[in-house]
C-alpha cells in the first residue's frame, strides 16, 4: 500500500491529480489483500493518470488490475461524469452507498437500517442446533471468544447507536441464559450490566459493548495525537461529548514546538483548555477553525496581529489592500536578508531576481502566468500585472470591471494572491516543485469552496 499511495501522493503533487481535502493531505488509497479503493475526481485526465499509475504498478509489482472485473461507484457525480468514468476505465457503474470490508460506507448519517445486516451476522452464528445441549458454562465461553467480537469491527470506526446496543445485548443475554436469540420472563437470572462486570466484581466478564466502544473511538483521538503520520488522520472523524470528555480526563498534554496541539480545544494551558476558559469566545470560532487552529499558528498570528494594531495606531489607519501585500506582514527574502537572517537568494517560484513583494505577486514569470489563467477563467479583460504596484494594478482592475462582477472580481484577486503567497511557502518549507497546474486547480477549488459556503459575488462571477 505504501508504495502505490506515494506514487498517487505524487501525482497529486505534481498536479495530475487533485486533493480531496482542501486543508488536510486525505489519502486516496485504501488497500487491503486484493481489495484495492481509490478516490478521485470523474475528469477524464485524471481518470487517465489514475489507469496509468495502476498499469504501471502492475508491471513493476507483477499485481495487475482487472479493470473488468473492478466498479465505479459514483459518490458525487452526475448520470453522464459517471458513465464517462465506467466506459473510460471499462468498469461495471455500481450504486452508492457501498459496504467496504464490512464497513457501510455513505456519504450521509447511517440509519439504524444499516447496522441490520450486523445483528443478521450475529443471530446467524447461534448454534441453535446444539444450544440445549451446551452447558451455560460452554455458552458462556463462546460469547466470550466469539459472539462478543463480532460488532467490535464496526464498533471501532461507526460507534452504534444505543437502540442497537441494546439488540445485541438481547442476542446475548438471551444465547447465554435459554441457548436462543431471545429471553423473556423469568429465564433472565441476572441484570445483563452486572454480567458484564470482572470476575472479581461479582459478573461473568463478558465485554461490555457501550464501554468497549467508547474506548476504542478514543483511542482513534489517542492515534492522531501520537502518531502524525498515518494517512487517515485527515478524515473528519466524527466523536460524541462523551468521548471527547474522556480524552480530554484521561490524558495531559504538554506543549513542544504547538504543531499538533490544537488551540482551542486541547488543554494546553496548565492542564486546561481555552473552551473551558473562555467558553463564550470559544462559541463564538467557527467550528473549521477550532478542529484546524495549531497552538504555534495562533500564536504567530497574535504576535504578527500585535505588530500590526502598533503600526495601524501609529499611521492612524490603514487600508485593507495594504494587508494583502503589505511587505511588513510577508517575510520574504529580501526583508529576511536585511535582518541577517537564512533566505534564499532569489524567488523560490521564477528562481530569477530577488524576492519582494513587488516581484512576487506581479512580477514573478510563475506568478504572471497564474494571473493569466485566473483572468481568462473568469472571462476578465483585464491584462495580467507586471512588475510594480501590485494596488495600482487592483484598482486598475475594478475601474474596468462591470458593477455586477466587482465584488467577485476583487475575492478572486484576494484568493489568488493569497495561495500565490501559500505556493510559495510550501515551496520553501516543504521543497515543493512549483506547479502552474496544481496552483491554479487549488485556487479553482478555493473558489467552489466558497461559492457553496454562500459568496454571492464569486457565484454570480463563476456562473
């Protein structure tokens, strides 16, 4: 599995293919023997880059794909992306929702329809044929070995609702005390949460399922605290209050260099978090950035927002383009280099001249190109900046803009000098390859981003 998941991280890198996640690197790779899942966009490239790599990873591996015997599961495509993507990939088109090792797999909340098969698959392995004639000791033993583990498959990742805890608690208790799937009456000896306590608390230490759950969903929490590097740890994982309070009891955390502790809710401060400090303010974050704000990042944005309120009470006020391109917010090389700090001695994106804001954003070769495509996207005619005023060159742009557009116009602008600014980063720090390709599809998808989260203006300029 690791070595086809780094070929597709790969080509997500170098563009041909996109990130499924905006804020999170998601794996698109899901193998297990040979039950091989893999999650992409209904484009017709990347359909083509996907058959490839897995071509390609059959010649290498000797592991080769049969595409006629593999489905295409439409999650959130149309009649026609979907049977574009079959008859490309010469698949058979199936439904979704699926069942994927056991697990249902659904884009919307799982109905109580759905954990039927699971109590089917208990109630099937009774041996009711022979039940009369096992001792309650030998029935005890099998709900111990066997029944019992059943549900923990699901129990790890969907965490069962209590109406259907309760369904397999009566399967069990009804096998242990009659030999058959139900127990009603007098035949109940004894109340079925003192059986499941330890041996040494008077019960019969068969597993109790509620808890059980709870502790393996908390230890998922555990996982992505300790270990960073597995490739589920961007999923947006679901846990209940309860779950959440007894992580945040039963662990302490202390703070490093605050790139995995959360700034919100982790309890950073003294054992305590900001959601138990200051709830009120806490209410007040939208829930994407309390799962998404970093202890180090929050803090760095205090220190640089403290500079600026200086400089703002200092000049009497400022502009809000001037902190778009503001170079007192950007550290680029040329203002580390005045300080005698590391930098690299020309602009990580063109590698030709000294990196200002000046060349960056307008007069970068890579940056221009990016404008170019943006511009044409949106059907401006606007000529692309050149190298100098980057405002001059904005405000250029909304005199020329229809009144209807302008408010669209000017969140694209703002958009792509934003990620021009993030490329250039993860250029930088993560020695990433300068992509047009990759930049431009991260800024289209931005933008969808937006426009489904209710921005009129880039609706109206989009549609």
């Amino acid at each position: 599995m690791n070595s086809l998941n780094k070929v597709l991280a790969k080509a997500t890198e170098l563009g041909m293919l996109q990130r499924l996640a905006r804020r999170e690197l998601v794996t698109s790779l899901s193998l297990y023997a040979n039950d091989v899942v893999i999650f992409c966009h209904p484009d017709e490239a990347e359909l083509r880059a996907v058959r490839g790599i897995l071509e390609l990873f059959g010649q290498a591996s000797g592991l080769r794909t049969n595409f006629a015997k593999c489905s295409v599961f439409p999650i959130a495509c149309n009649n026609e992306e979907a049977d574009g993507a079959a008859e490309f990939m010469e698949c058979q088109l199936a439904p979704f929702p699926i069942k994927y090792l056991g697990i249902p797999l659904s884009t919307t909340r799982l109905t109580t329809v759905s954990f039927q098969p699971l109590l089917d698959r208990l109630a099937d392995k009774l041996p009711t044929w022979s039940a009369s004639m096992m001792p309650r000791a030998g029935r005890l033993a099998l709900i111990r070995a066997a029944l019992a583990a059943i549900p923990l498959h699901q129990l790890m990742v969907l965490g069962l609702n209590k109406k259907r805890l309760k369904q397999v608690n009566k399967i069990l208790r009804g096998f242990l005390w009659v030999g058959r799937a139900e127990a009603n009456g007098g035949n109940n000896h004894m109340n079925w949460a003192r059986v499941c306590r330890p041996l040494n608390l008077g019960g019969l230490r068969i597993p109790d399922l509620a808890r059980m759950a709870t502790s393996l969903r908390v230890r998922w929490l555990l996982r992505m605290r300790t270990d960073p590097p597995r490739p589920w740890r961007g999923l947006d994982m679901q846990f209940s209050k309860a779950e959440l309070d007894i992580f945040a009891a039963s662990t302490s955390m202390v703070v490093g260099n605050g790139e995995s502790a959360l700034f919100w809710e982790d309890l950073w401060m003294d054992g305590r978090s900001i959601k138990e400090m200051a709830p009120e303010v806490y209410e007040l974050v939208p829930k994407r950035r309390r799962k998404a704000r970093m202890v180090r990042e929050a803090l760095l944005d205090l220190c640089a927002a403290v500079g600026l309120a200086k400089r703002v009470l200092a000049n009497g006020g400022t502009r809000h383009d001037d902190l778009v391109v503001d170079d007192g917010w950007c550290w680029t090389g040329e203002k580390l280099a005045r300080r005698g700090l590391p930098h690299a001695p020309r602009c990580p994106l063109c590698d030709q001249s000294e990196e200002t804001m000046p060349h960056l954003l307008p007069g970068c070769s890579f940056s221009r190109t990016i404008w170019f495509e943006v511009l044409s996207w949106i059907r401006s005619t606007s000529e692309p900046p050149s190298e100098g005023d980057f405002v001059e060159w904005w405000s250029l742009v909304v005199r020329t803009t229809p009144r209807q557009l302008l408010k669209g116009t000017s969140s694209i602008i703002m958009l792509t000098a934003w990620w021009i600014w993030k490329h250039r980063n993860a250029a930088i720090f993560d020695n990433a390859q300068p992509s047009v390709r990759s930049l431009f599809n991260d800024i289209r998808t931005e933008a969808r981003q937006w426009v489904d989260a209710g921005a009129r203006g880039v609706r109206q300029l989009l549609s």
